[in-house]
C-alpha cells in the first residue's frame, strides 16, 4: 500500500517519506573508517627478515648449536680434607651429570678452575683456585675422581657442593697435546600450516550500487585479507603443535580433521617460550610480573635478556596494550610503584614510526634499548605481555606462496567465491635468544 502524503500539515522533516528516503544523512557516503589500520607487526618483522621458500617439505628441522665455552663448569660430590698453598689433594669424587659446557674425562685435566661454594649455582667469592691434575674413571654407579693442586696462597677446602667453574687451562712443559673432546648440532622442529579464507556474494550483490563502499566485493576482499593477516599473526605467536619444536617428528602430524585429512600446525614463538622457557638462573628468559616489579629487578632481567648482545644494541619487543600502559605510567604519579620505591623513572621515548610502517617508542635500559611496539594480537589474555626477539634467530617458513583464489564457485552457482590461501609458519631456533615477559 503506497504511503500517503500528509497535506495541510507543519512538516518538519522528521517523518513520512521525507524523513525515511528523501534526506541524505551521509556526509562522506564512500568513506568508511576502519579499526586497527596496523594489525600485524610481528608478522611483518618476520616476514621482513627473512622469508624461506622453495622448501621440500611442510615439516621442517632446523640446526643449532650454543658455544660451550659460555659457561663450563662441574660440581664436587665429596668433602675432601683442606689442601695446603701448592699441595695437591687425595682423589675426590665430583658429581656426574652437572658438568655444563664441557665433558668430564680426561679432556679436565690442565684445567684451572675458580671454586665457588653454593649448592645452586656458583655464587658469592671465590674460595679459591686448583689445577685438575688427574680424572680417574670409577666403575660402577660412583662418580669419578679428580685430583687437583692448591693454586692459591693459602689453603683450600673444597666441600660437596662446591662449583668448579673452569678459567683456562695451563699445561705442563714438554708435554704433549692434552686429551680433546667435541660437542654435535642440535636440532628443533616446525612445520607450516594452511590458512584459508574465503569470502562470498551473490550475483545480484555484486552488481548492486551501494553507499559507505561502492561495490560490496571490493570491501570484502580487503576485510578477509586483513583477517587473513591477523590470523597469520597469532598463530605464528600463540600456534601450538603435538610435539613442540623439540619432540621430533612423531605424531606431529596425527591431528585430522573430521574427515581424517591431516592438519598440520605451526608452533608460536610465545607457546614456546611459555612450553620450553627458563624461569630461572642465568639462562631465564620468562618473566612473570613479580620477576620485574622494582627497578632493582627489572636491571636484573634486562642483563639476562640482553646477555646475548645484538649488534644494534637494541631489541625489537612486541608489546601488548597494558604492558605499553605500564611504562608510560612509572613516574607518572599513577600507579607508579617504582617511582615511590626506588625513586626510579622509565625513560620512554616519543611514538615514532618505523621504516616497516608501524608504530613503537624507545625503553632504555642499563644493558640496552627495547623498541616498544604496540601489538593488537597481545589484546586480551596477553594484553600486559612483552615478547622480546632476537630477529636472528626466527624467519618466515613459506611451503607454498601465498595465493588469492578468485572465482573458485561452481560454474552453475550466481554469485562471486573468492579466497586467501596459504601454507606457512615461524621457524624459531635459540630459544634462549627470546624472551618472554609480564608486566605487574
């Protein structure tokens, strides 16, 4: 039924036909604003870094290997007596299996070894320093022995416990070369996965002439690739697999779909991290929130995060909203706890841009700087998340090269099937060069 017009009538413009048709209530009718314009930076860092392609499988290994000589050291099992200023000791037992570093034969003997007494780890001063002088084997379930000779000025007695951390080695002369000994690569794992998404119209929408955007196909496609980026994003962070990256490869393709088809997975660097991540020690690279509450705690962190220097001097960290949030407040006045406790403020940086097209600010540190980036895919359950990466030591594992499937309906279907595919995943290696952590 036509709706009819009301005559003789005050119109105000506020109904009938003259309200609901006839006034144009947009002021920019082919604009439309967008949330979160820059949503992947780490998908873009990585990419940026370097993308492997070519590869023969989907499921790949890639080789490490860490430098002994960054900490060799072995622990006492025994509680010999005291040795007098150059005396040499009986044969004492040392504890198999905490050796770090360094294998325990033969190879020891010549080395010189600071002592430092702390069931934990060494610590605190030295109590002394010794010649290892001879490694006998013991048979059986006993530990081995050594025999070592006073190097320092007064005497020394070592205790179970104790750490013997290695300085160097000092050979006798006219001797021949010591005994040698070598370690091998190791080996983690990964593999891509295949991320698809489609997008749809039917034939009566696609040739429609619309306000806001013009042609509905032309929005979608850059909606689903956004989506497909984002998607691509957490799963390279938060991904999971059956077997980790260090479980080998069985089972690490048993996963099917309903239909029994299998579905592989890419592990995330933050679910390693969060699976294989230290939380302790020198070697700690995961951080809860009490890890890094006082400004005495954070210096402590820092030195551990940067112990692996990059050239730069500067490590890129993603950050989440709440944990950008916590260091614009330190020294604000607003929940501020190491202004009030160590009477500390956090030197942040302006927001700047950087040359790959997102947004970050400077945090220095006694130990080096972090670029701050904000991260949209930290919202949520890892929004006071901080993943600090060691850019070479992760890279963009492509099978196959990503594609935009136009047109993929049914020849008889009216309407318009498109879709974003591609089979790729993160391949991480040196875990220990990341790290992870949570702010208060």
């Amino acid at each position: 039924m036509a709706t009819t017009a009301v005559t003789g009538a005050k119109n105000l413009g506020s109904t009938g036909v003259l309200y609901t048709d006839r006034r144009d209530f947009y002021i920019r009718p082919n604009v439309v604003k967008e949330l979160w314009t820059d949503v992947t930076p780490f998908l873009t860092v990585v990419a940026n870094q370097g993308t492997i392609t070519g590869m023969a499988d989907p499921t790949f290994k890639m080789f490490e290997h860490r430098n002994p000589w960054q900490k060799q050291q072995f622990q006492m099992n025994s509680n010999p007596d005291a040795v007098a200023s150059g005396a040499e000791s009986a044969a004492s037992a040392i504890e198999e299996g905490t050796e770090s570093g360094i294998q325990l034969g033969q190879n020891i003997v010549g080395m010189v070894c600071d002592v430092f007494a702390d069931s934990s780890g060494p610590s605190g001063a030295s109590k002394g320093q010794v010649l290892i002088t001879e490694y006998a084997v013991v048979s059986g379930d006993d530990n081995d022995t050594i025999k070592y000779k006073n190097l320092t000025s007064t005497s020394i007695n070592l205790a179970d416990t104790d750490w013997l951390v290695i300085v160097g080695n000092a050979q006798g002369e006219g001797t021949n070369s010591p005994t040698a000994w070598s370690d091998d690569l190791s080996v983690v794992y990964n593999s891509t996965q295949i991320f698809k998404t489609p997008l749809e119209i039917t034939g009566t929408l696609l040739e429609a002439s619309l306000r806001g955007e013009s042609k509905e196909l032309a929005r979608l496609r850059d909606q689903k690739s956004a989506e497909h980026k984002i998607q691509k994003e957490r799963a390279f962070l938060f991904g999971s697999n059956p077997k980790g990256i260090s479980g080998g490869f069985a089972n690490i393709e048993d996963i099917t779909d309903a239909s029994g088809n299998t579905v592989r997975t890419t592990m995330g660097i933050v679910s390693a991290l969060n699976q294989y991540g230290t939380t302790s020690g020198d070697a700690q690279n995961k951080f809860a929130d009490s890890d890094i509450n006082t400004y005495a705690k954070f210096v402590d962190a820092m030195e551990k995060v940067f112990q692996y220097i990059p050239t730069s001097g500067v490590k890129r960290c993603f950050a989440g909203p709440g944990a950008m949030g916590y260091w614009s407040k330190q020294g604000s006045g607003v929940n501020d706890s190491w202004t009030k406790t160590d009477g500390w403020t956090a030197n942040l940086g302006d927001m700047k841009r950087d040359t790959l097209g997102f947004n970050y600010r400077l945090l220095e540190t006694p130990h080096g700087v972090l670029q701050l980036i904000p991260t949209p895919a930290f919202r949520g359950p890892y929004n006071k998340h901080m993943l600090v990466v060691d850019e070479e030591n992760m890279f963009h594992a492509q099978y196959r090269k990503p594609q935009f499937q136009a047109s993929i309906q049914a020849n008889d279907y009216d309407g318009v099937k498109d879709q974003y595919m591609s089979d790729e995943g993160i391949g991480v290696s040196l875990l220990e060069s990341h790290a992870l952590m949570v702010t208060p």
